[in-house]
C-alpha cells in the first residue's frame, strides 16, 4: 500500500485528492498545505507549496512512494527537480520544463520554431520600443502580455493607444509584477477551451475537453475572475478537431519539449480558441487548469495513482479511460469576488449535496466549516447530457445556505 504527498490547497488538489483516495493502492494521503474540504480525506501538513526543502525531508521522513503537484509556483520554485533527484517519484515538470507556462516568450518562441498555429506576436523589454511599436501598429484591441508568472493577472487587452500606454507602463515601467519583458501579440476571435493531457516525454493521453467561464457575472458580465465554473463535453469542437488540435498542438509540443531537453512529466494545458481561420493556442499552462480539472479528473476512470505513478516514473500506459458523462462545476464565490471579500462567515448544507462538493476556499472554525478565500466551493453533478448536469447542479446547489457566497445561473450557457 501506498502513501502519496498532493501539493498544493485548492479545488484542483481536491479534486486530485478525491481521486487518489479512491484507489485501491493508496493507503495513505498527505496534502501540503491542504484546505477544510480536504482535510476529510488526507492528513493536512503545514508546509508551503514552495517550501522545497521542507517538502522534501518529509516526503523523506514519510517514506513518500509518490508526489503529486498542483501548482505552478511549485514547479517553478524546482520542486519536481529537488524530488527527482532525491530519487522519490514525482508527477509535476522540471523548472525547465514549467517555462512553457512561466515564460510567455519562451512558449511564443517555441510554438513558433515548431509549427505550432498561435497569435503573431513580438517580445520588447523598453517601454520606448514597445509604446512606438504599439503606435506603429495602431490597430486595436491589441493583447499584451507580462511575460512571467503573473497569477493570471498579466494579460491586458488594451481598446485604444491609452489602454496600451498605462499596461505598458505598468508592466515595463512601474515593474507590476517585477522586472520582465512583454509579449505584444495579435487579438484573435472565437470561443476558447480547455485542452489538458498527461504528458511523459514523447507520450501524450489526452483528457476529455472543458471550458472555463472567466467572469463574474451571468452571460459574461463583470470583471475577470479565476473561474466561475466549467463543464465536459464541449458541443462545439468535433471529434476531428479534436484529433487535429491533439497531433498539431499538443503531440507537436510534446515532442518539441523533449527536442529541446526539458521533457514534460504531468500535465500540459492547453488554452485554445477556435477561430475562423482555425484552432490556435493562446497559452499554455504547466499543470491541470483550475477549476476545469473538478470536472474533468472526477471522470477519470482509470485508477489515478496508476495514472500518476506511471507518467511520474515513465512506465507505458495501454490506455487512459475516462467516464462519458456530462459534468458541470458551480463556483460558489465570496461576494465582492473578485474584489475585496471578508472571510469567515458559516456554511451549511454541503452535505446534503448529491453530488460532489469540492472545497476551493475553506476553513472549519468552532467546529463550523467557514469561508476563508474569493472562491469557496465547487458543486459538481453529472447527467447523461449537458441539460441534465445542469438542472441536477442547480437544483442540488440550493441546499448550500451561506450568507456571504453568490454563484453563476447559467454554467454551461455555451453548449445549450
Ligand atoms: P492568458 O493568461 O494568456 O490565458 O490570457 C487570459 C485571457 O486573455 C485569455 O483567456 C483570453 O480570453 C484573453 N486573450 C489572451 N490572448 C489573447 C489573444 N491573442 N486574443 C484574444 N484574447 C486573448
Ligand atoms: N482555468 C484557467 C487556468 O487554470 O489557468
């Protein structure tokens, strides 16, 4: 039997948790940090997911068989490297590896010399060269991108040269999110989505497809949040897109990596849209997406720690299979989210969810399960099609009573 160390504290590791404890190989769970919902299946330690050093003398001390990481702070911070060469299994890539989603550059560039359909872009660290570039361009919106890791706040679509001028500035200038340069790249169109895959080296097993709702509001109102919520199947992509976007995006990109010496070993995410002129990437991420991977992973049919162990020490999967069913997540949010929010106010009635509730933002106080983050909970139902999860997800949701936590109505709008 097998003790397993998850890394990291959201709905994402949740849902990796709740997986992994349903295998029958896996006896034991540690989850650094961990959250309230996760604590009901794993034994929480107190140690940050970029702690690097303390994560590995208790992955020692625990005689960890196997480590699974979330975040990508945490791949970038060298955990994968500092487990591997301890010699401990390590599901996650390489700090060199993560720079596919920790350099905006380092992706372009690489999509580029691979054949990789992306946006047009070019990369300046002078806010002179950019702010003239900009101008010289003059067509709008014109997307601009931090090139590091930003937690998803370093991407600006700017309408006119003012917008331009201030993120411009912001990024080069005032050092928002420290020194770095920019991606300056063409606005494209169309309806994005998820494409997330376990990667060893060469071999890449695709996941079902999932798209992310990315505004506060109901019919993609309000500002930019983490993710309000997310659903599998897509209507929207065919089967033959599918297949095209996993040979000449995600296979193709696999292999460049490894062409490049930084093979990957997790999961590589896609962010894709369909556009008119087709399929083309707009980032990608070194880990599972939050919050599509709680609607993905539950679907999983697969024993996840073989999954895991396998792309971790390189052992060839036949096959990963995968439940068909129709599955929508619901994000219960503080209000104010994602603005100024306080914590700490009660929830009642996650139990009598039929379904699976997954804790993004949660702590137990008094003996109270509380609010204690922007996104608080994540409620997941299935259905034999996307009409059915919804009117179960909203049904059940219902029964949650909390005074501080608001939800989207309309998840899953896209497909119906
Ligand atoms: P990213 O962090 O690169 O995913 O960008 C955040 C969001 O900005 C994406 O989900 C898109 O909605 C939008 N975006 C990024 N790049 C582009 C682009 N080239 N054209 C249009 N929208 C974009
Ligand atoms: N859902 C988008 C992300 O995980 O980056």
């Amino acid at each position: 039997m097998k003790k397993v160390l998850v890394i990291g504290s959201g709905g994402r590791e949740h849902a990796i948790v709740y997986q992994l404890s349903r295998s029958s190989q896996v006896e034991h769970i540690y989850c650094a940090p961990g959250n309230a919902g996760i604590a009901q299946l794993a034994e929480c330690v107190a140690i940050g997911d970029t702690e690097v050093e303390k994560l590995l003398s208790f992955a020692r001390e625990q005689k960890i068989d196997l480590c699974v990481v979330g975040p990508e702070a945490a791949l970038a911070a060298g955990v994968a490297d500092a487990f591997r060469a301890a010699g401990i299994p390590v599901f996650g890539h390489t700090k060199a590896a993560t720079q596919i989603e920790s350099s905006k550059e380092f992706a372009k560039e690489l999509m580029v010399r691979y054949n990789v359909p992306t946006a047009a872009y070019r990369t300046f660290a002078d806010y002179e060269e950019a702010i003239q570039y900009v101008r010289s361009r003059n067509t709008y919106p014109t997307v601009l991108k931090y090139d590091g890791l930003a937690a998803g706040k370093g991407v600006v679509i700017a309408e006119n040269e003012q917008e331009a001028q201030h993120a411009l500035n912001d990024m080069l200038v005032g050092e928002a999110f420290g020194k770095g340069k920019v991606v300056i790249e063409d606005y494209l169109q169309g309806p994005e989505f998820s494409f997330m895959a376990f990667v060893d080296h060469h071999r890449v097993y695709p996941m079902p497809l999932s798209q992310d709702h990315k505004r506060a509001y109901d019919s993609d109102m309000g500002p930019n949040t983490g993710g309000m919520g997310a659903y599998t199947p897509l209507p929207f992509i065919s089967e033959q897109e599918e297949q095209w976007a996993l040979e000449n995006i995600l296979q193709r990109v696999a292999d460049a990596m490894v062409q490049e010496g930084k093979p990957l070993t997790g999961v590589l995410y896609g962010g894709l849209m369909k556009t008119d002129n087709g399929i083309k990437v707009i980032e990608f991420n070194a880990r599972f997406g939050d919050p599509e991977t709680e609607v993905v992973l539950p679907l999983l049919e697969t024993d996840a720690y073989t999954v895991f162990h396998a792309i971790a020490t390189g052992e060839i999967l036949d096959n990963i299979a995968w439940h068909k069913q129709a599955t929508i997540g619901v994000v219960m949010a503080s209000c104010g989210y994602p603005g100024a929010y306080t914590k700490g106010a009660v929830i009642n009635g996650v139990e009598d969810f039929d379904g699976l509730v997954l804790h993004m933002g949660t702590a137990v106080k008094d003996g109270q399960l509380v609010t204690n983050g922007g996104r608080v909970l994540m409620c997941i139902a299935h259905g034999d099609n996307i009409q059915q999860a919804q009117q179960h997800v909203y049904a059940e949701i219902k029964k949650i009573h909390c005074s501080n936590l608001f939800y989207r109505r309309d998840i899953a709008h896209w497909a119906l």
